[in-house]
C-alpha cells in the first residue's frame, strides 16, 4: 500500500480550504483518506498553515510520500519559524 501526504480541498467556490490529510495513491483527492493531520487556508492576509509535526514525521518514518505542495509549504512554514 504507498501512502501520500497531500491536500485535500474544502470550502466553497472562490474561498478555497485545503486539509493535509495522510491517503493511499490510489484514492482521489477528496476521497477517502486515513488521517488529517492539518490544514491550510491561503486566503488570509498572512496565509495559514497549521500541521500537527509529530504525526508528520510519523508517517514520513513510515514510508509516506509528501506531495511537492506540501513540500513547499513545510519549507516555507519552517523559514518564518527561524524567522
């Protein structure tokens, strides 16, 4: 079973909402999923993006694959915490 860390969208037209949930491949992007463990909202001024860190390094030690959005997103989030 390969296992993805990706987004999946909530919210309504024009005011977008995405929850970092932990799924399997072959599920679609708002399907089914096994955990949430976040989520982020890039409409405010200063967008948010809130993940609970232990459970992401959890399932990254377990062999899940962190999609390029939330590779960026985590990067970025780690850059205004040295900040």
């Amino acid at each position: 079973m390969a296992v993805k860390i990706r987004m999946k969208r909530c919210g309504t037209n024009n005011r977008s909402f995405w929850r970092i949930v932990v799924s399997e491949a072959k599920m679609p992007r708002d399907g089914r999923f096994i955990e949430e463990i976040g989520y982020y909202d890039p409409l405010p001024k200063d967008e948010k993006f809130v993940v609970k860190q232990d459970r992401l390094e959890y399932w990254l030690s377990q062999g899940a694959q962190a999609s390029d959005t939330i590779k960026t997103l985590i990067k970025r989030s780690n850059k205004k915490a040295k900040k």
